[in-house]
C-alpha cells in the first residue's frame, strides 16, 4: 500500500498514517529534511526491511544526516551502495 503525504517531512512525518514500513526510500538532499525523515520513518522500518538514501554521495548534508544518525542510534549494519549515489 503506497501513501503520499503532501507537505515538508517536519510536518507531516510525525503524524503520517502509518505503523510500519517494509521500504524507507529517501531522498532528503538536505540534513534537516534527511534527519526529520530518519527520525520519524527510520524507527518504524520493520525487522528485515530496507532503507534506502538517494542522494548520500552527491550531498555532504545528507550524508553527514544519514552518518548522525546512525551514531547517535548505535546503527553499525553496513551501508551498501546500489548505485552511483545512494546507498542501502
């Protein structure tokens, strides 16, 4: 099942509609909208789901976002890049 929820992800992600999430796709560019996306959907991904950030080799904020992230949470699986910039 697939929601669009229109509007900045500070805004909408808190309340978005939803309990669990079997893919996490990003595409933040930025730290503030990466961070505000990790924080809200990251927590929710489900056991064996993936996340996947667009853009972490093209944008230093987005990357030094995703690499907060996973430091402040303890996250130490690793990332795998599927593309020319983004990772997995």
């Amino acid at each position: 099942q697939v929601v669009f929820l229109p509007g900045f992800f500070s805004e909408t992600l808190p309340t978005a509609p939803f309990a669990t999430l079997a893919l996490l796709r990003l595409d933040g560019d930025l730290y503030p909208s990466t961070r505000d996306a990790l924080t809200h959907c990251y927590p929710r991904l489900a056991v064996g789901g993936f996340c996947i950030v667009d853009d972490y080799y093209a944008f230093e904020e987005c990357r030094r976002a995703v690499d907060d992230y996973r430091s402040e949470h303890g996250i130490t699986d690793e990332l795998v890049r599927i593309d020319r910039l983004s990772v997995l």
